[in-house]
C-alpha cells in the first residue's frame, strides 16, 4: 500500500472536520429537543487533536541551540522529509 504524506494528511484533516460537523448537528439536534424535554442544549468542538500516525520514514535534519543574554536558550531544528520505501502488507 503505497499513500502519499500528503494526501494521508488531507485525509486526517478531512476526517477532523467531518467529525466537528457531526459535533455541529447533534448540537442543532439538542438545541431543537430542548423545548419538548427541557434539557439544557449541548454544543461541543475540538479543542486539540493529537495524531500518532506509524510511517517509515527518513528525516535529514540539523540543530542550533542559541543561548540569549537572560539566559535563556533557544533550540531551532530544522527537518526535511525525505521519502522511504513502504513495506506492502
């Protein structure tokens, strides 16, 4: 099975905002039954979403750690995807 990174994450982001428009409708759906079971509407929305998604991939990178007058520091890394090879199931 072979699925480009960025239709895998086109996918994802389709499959979020599907799921906050079933969270849109059941809100309606509350908000409609409140006036026969006097059940407080309910809405509910994303707030944060956390992905674990298993890829073989390769990543080329480097790293800089600046160290500020307060001393403070700063880590810049810096990523690049490179494409690997996929085991067919």
């Amino acid at each position: 099975m072979s699925v480009a990174l960025t239709g895998l994450l086109a996918a994802l982001g389709g499959g979020i905002v599907d799921a906050q428009l079933e969270l849109d409708e059941r809100a309606r759906d509350s908000l409609d039954a409140f006036g026969e079971t006097g059940v407080p509407p309910t809405a509910f929305t994303w707030s944060s979403v956390r992905l674990s998604v298993p890829l073989a991939m390769r990543l080329k990178g480097s790293s800089l750690v600046a160290t500020g007058p307060d001393g403070g520091a700063t880590l810049t890394v810096r990523l690049a995807y490179l494409p690997a090879e996929q085991e067919d199931e």
